[in-house]
C-alpha cells in the first residue's frame, strides 16, 4: 500500500486531493469490507499542494466578460423561479471570456475570487469579506490577500480621510 501511494505522488504525479483519495478508499476497504484493522502507514511520499493562486480579473475584464454575456432562463410566462443547471452558466461564461480574447483560464470561480479582491482593494475589512463569500474560517479568506500583493502600499493612514474631509470645505 505505501508504495502504490508513492507510486501515485512520484509516477503518477496526481494532486495531493488525489492521493487523500486514494488513501481513504484504502482505508475504508480494510476497515469496513475486509474488516481487518490496517498497519501504520509509514515512508508514503506525499503529493504535493497546488500553490496557484487564484485566478483574479479586473474590473474591466469583469465587464468585458459581461458584455458578451448571452442567453435567458426559458420563458413559461408563469410567474416564480426558473431554474437553469449550473453547466449551461459555466459554459455561457467561458464563451463569453473566449469571445473578449482574454488568455486568463476564466470559469464562474474567477469572478468570486475577483469579488472578493476588489472588496479588498476597495478597502473592505477582512471579516466583511469572509462573510460574504461564506467562509468558516478566515484563512480561507485570507488568500485574497495574497494576490493583492500590495505590500506597505496597501495601508491607508486615518489622516487621508481627514485631509479629504476637509477639501471640501
């Protein structure tokens, strides 16, 4: 068993989400099937985690996207919701993102990520952010801060608001 997971990580090159995977479908045979209790698995190399970040847009390739935007939910002529499957959205927005000639990997997940980003830049709190896009914990969110790389740029003095007040006066 430990070397079919290495084999998986170091042949196979599979994402670390692939090799947990495979890891619990061991486990669950040997516990639940063949009911015998399992060895410590010791000396498995382990895949390595993605250290992508997220893809993010600007606001002007957000619109962009949003412009070529194309399609209505069906017309019944009742009144109440209409539901569409989420497939027909996701390939409405790659279209759309293929049509701007944007080279970036665009699919529904980038515009969240670009929400969350441009709250940030905006100068929305952390916490706000995290709330909104739903997060438990905020580490998740914390990854937005990130691909903002702004560094000490990033900071506003409490005087440039006072200063602004007082312009127009």
């Amino acid at each position: 068993m430990n070397h079919f997971l290495t084999y998986l990580a170091v042949k196979k090159t599979v994402s670390a989400s692939t090799q947990n995977q495979a890891l619990s479908a061991i486990l669950f045979l040997y516990e639940h099937v063949l009911k015998q209790p399992l060895d410590r698995i010791d000396g498995v190399v382990r895949a390595r985690r993605s250290k992508r970040l997220p893809v993010v847009l600007t606001v002007d390739e957000v619109a962009r996207i949003m412009a070529h935007l194309k399609g209505d939910n069906p017309r019944t002529n009742e009144q109440g919701r209409h539901h569409m499957d989420e497939s027909l959205v996701q390939r409405a927005v790659a279209l759309a993102a293929r049509e701007t000639g944007l080279t970036k990997r665009v699919t529904c997940q980038p515009f969240r990520h670009s929400f969350a980003t441009h709250l940030l830049t905006n100068g929305y709190d952390i916490r706000t952010v995290q709330e909104l896009l739903g997060h438990s914990d905020v580490r998740t969110t914390m990854i937005y801060t990130h691909v903002l790389n702004r560094g000490g740029k990033g900071v506003r003095s409490p005087a440039d608001r006072l200063a602004k007040g007082f312009e127009g006066d």
